[in-house]
C-alpha cells in the first residue's frame, strides 16, 4: 500500500481499534485461478503465550461455509480493513480563500493485515467464536440474540457446516490520510465538518 510518511500508522491500539470497530474484512488470495477475495466479519486478540513471534500484530479469527474454497488457501493471505471515509470539499480550506490553490481529495483510515492463513474444525473452538461474535453484535440490540434461542441441534447442525479460520498476523500496516498534512485550522475545519466516524478518526490520530 502507497503510504506517503505523513499518513503512515503503525501503532497497534490505533490499528486493532479500527478492526474492532469495521469487522468486516476482504480477504485477498492468489491461487491456481488468479485472485480471489472473500469478505468476511473477524476479530482481532493478542498472539497466545508463546507465539508472539508468529504473530506480532495479533490474530484474526473468523469462520466460513465450508462450501468456501477459502479455508483450504495455503499460502501467504491480506486482508483489507475499511475505516470511516469523507470526501473533502475544498471549500473548507482556508487558502481556497486566500488563493484558490486547493483541490478535493478523500480522508479515510485502512488498515493491511498480512499473514498464513490455517483452518481450524475443532467444533467447541467454532462455537465459543460464535457466541462471542453472537454477544459482539448483539450487544446493541434492545434484546440481544443468544445461540440459545435456537432450536435444540440447529447450532450443532450448523457447526458441521462451517470451518474456522486463523490467520497470526506478520505485518500490519494502517494508512490513516485525515488531513494531518494541512494546517491546525484547517485541520480542526475540516473535523468540525465530518460526521462522527470520520471526526472520531481524526480525533483519536491526534490524541493517541
């Protein structure tokens, strides 16, 4: 990913914090039958004790139909996460005033994930990442959804159908371009402009 040294973002709680709070992955793969992409919902935790070597960024987790090619990719994998983005009006510039020597451009956080994907069919380790992907989106439901409002057997029937997915991450790259290469005025302008993902971006670059 092109990452101009101004919009660069290495630091772990700003990029596992974009993961947690946009979920949804796409899935880069190259394989006999050229690219592929997947998107799936992951998590994101710490490397287990013992194989922070492995994984130095974390480990993202995840499951998939077992219809899906996917969990049978060896091979190095990336997966994509989108954070919030806004078209930048120039107007908002001061210079557009001054000089008119401005153009449009985009603000938008992402972040790179790369690492080995490896599958996993134990069905306990498949159902505890559902319940907690279940309690994770549930949470703001005036009545969250438990696998127990399902039918007796239908989760364990569905379990069968499905193949975990880890993938210990090796680099991890974030490009956050939130107009920290304009000045404190415009910069504040331009937050004070943005709905509030996009402010909330801005704002959690400058203070962390």
């Amino acid at each position: 990913m092109y990452g101009p040294s101004c919009f660069d973002e290495i630091r772990p709680a700003l990029l596992h914090g974009l993961i947690d709070a946009h979920p949804l992955g796409a899935v880069v793969t190259h394989g006999d039958a050229g690219l592929d992409a997947n998107h799936i919902p992951f998590v994101i935790d710490p490397a287990d004790a013992g194989a922070e070597a492995d994984a130095p960024f974390g480990i993202l987790r995840a499951h998939v139909a077992r219809a899906n090619p996917l969990w049978r990719h060896e091979g190095e994998t990336l997966v994509v996460f989108q954070g919030p983005s806004a078209y930048i009006t120039p107007a908002l510039y001061e210079d557009k005033k001054i000089n008119g020597k401005v153009v449009p451009t985009y603000n938008y956080a992402v972040v790179h994930a790369h690492g080995t994907l490896r599958a996993i069919e134990d069905p306990a380790w498949i159902l505890a990442l559902l319940a907690r992907l279940t309690a994770r989106h549930e949470a703001a439901q005036a009545a969250p959804w438990t696998m127990d409002d399902a039918p007796p057997g239908f989760i364990e029937r569905l379990v069968k159908m499905i193949v975990g997915i880890e993938i210990p991450v090796t680099r991890m790259h974030g490009k956050w371009k939130v107009s920290q290469n304009r000045s404190q005025n415009d910069h504040q302008t331009v937050m004070a402009a943005m709905d509030a993902p996009m402010a909330q971006a801005m704002r959690r670059r400058t203070e962390a």
